[in-house]
C-alpha cells in the first residue's frame, strides 16, 4: 500500500514543483510551532494542527490527483 502511495503522490509532486514546496514549507511551519512556541505562546498546538492538517490535506490531494 505504501508503495502505491508513494508512487501516486511522487509522480504529482515532481510534476508540480511549487505545490510541492508550497505544501512541505505548511508542514515545516507546522512542526516549526510545535517546537518553538511553547516558549513564547500559551496556545501553540491550534496553529501547529491548522498547518499540519492543511499539509496533510495537500498530501492527500496529491495522492488522489497523482497517476
């Protein structure tokens, strides 16, 4: 199953490089709040899953849209 995954979603994203870059730099912010704003915010976790959620959905449409 990884392996069709994987096959789909790669063949979309090296055919559409900045929606590649676009939706890795989501995920990056994401993971970049989680770790770095519990420091200055009290409620980091919202945000990091607003990101992290839109990531995914960006991999998710990938998957569907790759041939």
């Amino acid at each position: 199953m990884y392996n069709k995954y994987y096959k789909k979603s790669n063949t979309y994203f090296k055919k559409n490089p900045e929606y590649n870059s676009f939706v890795h730099a989501l995920g990056g912010i994401g993971i970049g709040i989680l770790i770095a704003s519990p420091f200055a915010n009290p409620h980091p976790v919202r945000w990091a899953l607003i990101f992290l959620g839109l990531s995914l959905i960006g991999h998710i449409y990938a998957w569907m849209s790759g041939k």
